[in-house]
C-alpha cells in the first residue's frame, strides 16, 4: 500500500488491524515480520534497478520507524497503556515521527530531485488556475509563485508544527479505519474466531475517547505558548518561535482530542438512534475533508475543549459526576 499512491496514506491499517481484533504479542509478531519483508523487497527492488543502497536504507528507516510508533501507540504492553492514555501515546508519537520527518526534509531540501518535484506542483497549481475562470489578481498572484518561495513556505509550516500535526493525522486515521475494518470483522465472523484468537470475546485495548480529558494545567502551558508566539514573533526570535508553535500545536492537539471526546460523549447517548448517529458521523468526515471547512470545524473542536475547563460538559444526567478518564484506545 505504501508504494500504491494514494492508498499509500493507510499503510499502516493492515497492522493496526491485526492490533485491533488479535492480541498485542500478535501485533509485534506482525510487526517484526512486515519490517523483515520490507527490507528484504526493499534492497531487491534496488539491486534490480540498480539505485544506491543509502536510498535504500532510508526508505528502510522511515518504515521501520513509522510502524514502530504506530505500533506501539495502539499495541502497546499493558503496562504503557496503564500509565499513558491513547490520546497522550498518539502525541507522543507523533512528535517522535515529526523529528524523523524533519530529518528527512532537511536531508533532501537541498536535492535536484526535490526542487524538480517543486517546481512540477507549482507548475501544476499555475496551469490548473489558468484553464479556470480565476479573476485577474488571483491569476496574477499564482503566477507569481516561484520553487524557492514554495520550499520556503514548506520549511517554515513543516517547522513550525506542519510535521506534527501531519504525523497526528496519519496515525489517526490509520487507527480510525482499522478500528473500523476490526469492528466490521467481529461482526461478520462472530465471536467463535475473535476468541480463537485472542481468548476473550472484545476487541482488545479499546476504549473511547469520551473518557479522555486533558490535565487542567495543560491550559497555562497553552496560554502562555500563544503569548510567546506573538512575542518571539514580534523581536524576531526565530529558533524559541520554532519551539513554542511546536509546544502550541501540542497543546491544541490535545484539547482537540478532548472536543472530539465531548462530541463522542453527546453521540452514544441512547438518546441518538442509530440512523442519526450515522448521519452525523457522514457529515463530520465530509466537513474534515472539505477545504477551509475543515479549518473551522478542528478550531471549534479545539475551542470545546478548551471550554470543558471550566463547564461542565460531559455530566451524565443519571449519575450526576463527569465520566473518569480511561486509557487505551480510541474511538470516533
């Protein structure tokens, strides 16, 4: 999958589904086989084309390293899981992953090949806006784009939180849709081939992000990572500004994870059939996916969890007292 173009995104949902419906020993078992097999086609495809083994081995490295954090994000041992939440693990790990992306950006920046791949998607962007019905000034402000302000634009947003938040995304939606296929499996199979495998009748290490909450001091380190922003920004500190916008990003991933967790909270309710369960969840993904829409709709989820600071959003009518944070697995 991860040599298949766009299907490449979910190259990890085939281990994050074994992690899901088998036992976490089973998880590393398909790990450790996925990374030998990479490996091995990996230098056989090199050798057949004759290309250097050093690219090799960085392909190599990326794989190994992306599945291993993937892995242990959501198979985990017991022990990890006990200690630290899935959201927390998730952020963890995605800060490891971006570290390893920004490794190999700054490796290939400098590189022909990189500046052609460049210079082919603005030339890309600048015919699509022609052949379209663009007003003057937008026409004139895409043609004005050139390779070098791009790589610079890239630079600065990869920096300054591009690479985490893309790294949270991918391990996201890897784990969403192998939830899914883990869910649709014990459906179709039952429970006689889900206790064959791993001796109970549940999907291992699940459990929803309605029980996640962020610790309440999270919110001053949030507060005062946006005033130094600002203020670094202001006197043109460039190297604490990288760090800070890393440290904000974090933050608001975190409280993103908790607004997710609010609206999951109102959506089991037995209140929401099932049908208007369905609906809802359709019009969630259709909104993620929608440009400038989508930017709204993480801002409010952000700004509902920063708001369970100080309301109560996640009391239960029945029992009165807000749900108890679990670890483990999550869900949308």
């Amino acid at each position: 999958m991860l040599k298949t173009g766009f299907l490449s995104l979910f190259f990890l949902v085939p281990l994050g589904f074994v992690a899901y419906r088998c036992d976490y020993r089973v998880a590393w078992l398909a790990f450790l086989l996925a990374l030998g097999g990479n490996a091995v086609i990996t230098i056989a495809y090199a050798a057949g084309v004759t290309a250097p083994l050093e690219a090799a081995g960085w392909d190599i490295l990326y794989y190994g390293a992306i599945t291993f954090i993937f892995i242990l994000i959501i198979a985990s041992p017991p022990s990890l899981q006990a200690k630290m939440s899935w959201p927390v693990r998730l952020v963890v790990g995605a800060c490891l992953c971006s570290l390893l992306f920004n490794l190999i950006l700054f490796r290939n920046i400098d590189s022909q090949v990189f500046f052609d791949y460049v210079n082919y998607l603005v030339n890309t962007l600048i015919s699509a806006y022609q052949s379209t019905k663009a007003d003057v000034v937008q026409n004139a402000m895409i043609e004005s784009l050139t390779p070098e302000f791009v790589m610079e634009i890239i630079i600065a947003l990869m920096l300054r939180g591009g690479s985490l938040f893309s790294c949270v995304l991918l391990f996201f939606v890897c784990c969403q849709m192998s939830l899914i296929l883990a869910r649709l499996s014990f459906r179709l199979f039952g429970k006689n081939i889900q206790e064959k495998l791993s001796g109970e009748v549940k999907l291992n290490g699940i459990n929803p992000l309605a029980g996640f909450h962020v610790n309440p001091t999270v919110i001053w380190v949030f507060s005062f990572s946006l005033l130094l922003v600002v203020i670094t920004r202001t006197i043109k500190l460039e190297i604490p500004e990288i760090i800070l916008w890393n440290i904000l990003i974090i933050c608001s991933i975190l409280y993103l994870a908790q607004g997710l967790g609010i609206m999951q909270f109102f959506l089991i309710r037995p209140s929401f059939s099932p049908f208007l369960r369905m609906i809802l969840v359709i019009a969630f993904v259709f909104m993620l996916f929608s440009p400038f829409i989508n930017i709204f709709l993480l801002a409010g989820l952000v700004l509902l969890g920063i708001a369970e600071n100080w309301l109560p959003l996640r009391v239960s009518k029945q029992s009165g007292p807000p749900s108890t944070p679990e670890a483990g697995g999550g869900e949308s």
